[in-house]
C-alpha cells in the first residue's frame, strides 16, 4: 500500500500528536477530554479519561467513546495494525499493509488500567474490562472480560 502524504497532512499529524502529548498528562479530566475531542476523537459526555491513556492518532476518526464512560489510566486505543496474515518468511515489517479498524467503546463501560484495546473492537454497554487485559474481540453488554487475550468470565445483571 503506498500512501502518499501532503506537507499539510504532515503539519495536522504533528500537531495531533503534540495536543495528544498534552493531553494524556494534565489534570483536570475536563481539559483532557477537550483536547482529545480538538484532535477529532468522539467522547461522550461525563466519560473519564484517566492519565497516559494512548489514543491512535492516525485515525481519531475511528475511535468513538459513549456517556459515562471510565477509562483508567495507561489504557491503549489502537485503530490499525499490520496485516500479518500475508506473512511470508523473507518479508520485512514494512512489507505489510495496514488494517484498520473502528474502536467503539458504549455507554457506561469501565476499562482497567494498562489494557490494550485493539482495532475493529466494540465493548459493550455497561461491561467491565479487567486490569491489563488485550481486547481482540467484541464484548457482549454488561460483561466482564479479563485476560491476555480478553476472555468474558462474567456476565453481569442489567
């Protein structure tokens, strides 16, 4: 995949990135949220978002969190990651295309710190991700998941 990119396309991604900066490290929440919403990601309202969380900027498109919402911090949102399902021996990391997906977080979920929420990802309505824990595949509504890949071992009461 060739992907061609213009001076400002450049400059708007450098920015991103520095407001990104900015915003995982200041205090209060509020400013956070607003900063993260500047670069273009969709937040509801009275979501937390909690210190060092890492927000994909080349696609803030992709990423659309719900109300009431709580992020812990060091939490990673991924909208892209290579295509390994074409890996060949002698390829190199770059030989491999981007995928890219939508990551939609839904209204009052909770997800624990230091988890990793990969591309193409839904977390249901009202469910709990555990501490630590890689999300490759959708969570049902008021679950539990936990674990390295996420695996649902709860099913809550609505």
């Amino acid at each position: 995949m060739n992907m061609s990119y213009t001076y400002q396309d450049m400059m708007i991604g450098v920015v991103n990135r520095l407001i990104h900066t900015l915003a995982s490290h200041l205090y209060p929440n509020s400013v956070r949220v607003f900063l993260f919403r500047l670069i273009g990601f969709k937040i509801g309202s009275n979501t937390f978002i909690g210190k060092h969380v890492s927000f994909d900027v080349s696609r803030p498109d992709l990423v659309v969190i719900g109300n009431n919402v709580g992020i812990a911090l060091n939490v990673v949102f991924l909208t892209h990651r290579r295509d390994v399902s074409l890996y060949h021996k002698d390829k190199g990391y770059n030989d491999y295309p981007f995928i890219f997906g939508k990551v939609l977080v839904r209204d009052n979920a909770q997800i624990g710190t230091g988890s990793i929420i990969m591309p193409g990802v839904t977390i249901g309505r009202g469910s709990i991700i555990g501490a630590g824990s890689v999300v490759t595949k959708n969570v049902p509504d008021y679950c539990v998941a936990v674990g390295v890949p996420a695996k649902v071992i709860k099913e809550l009461d609505q």
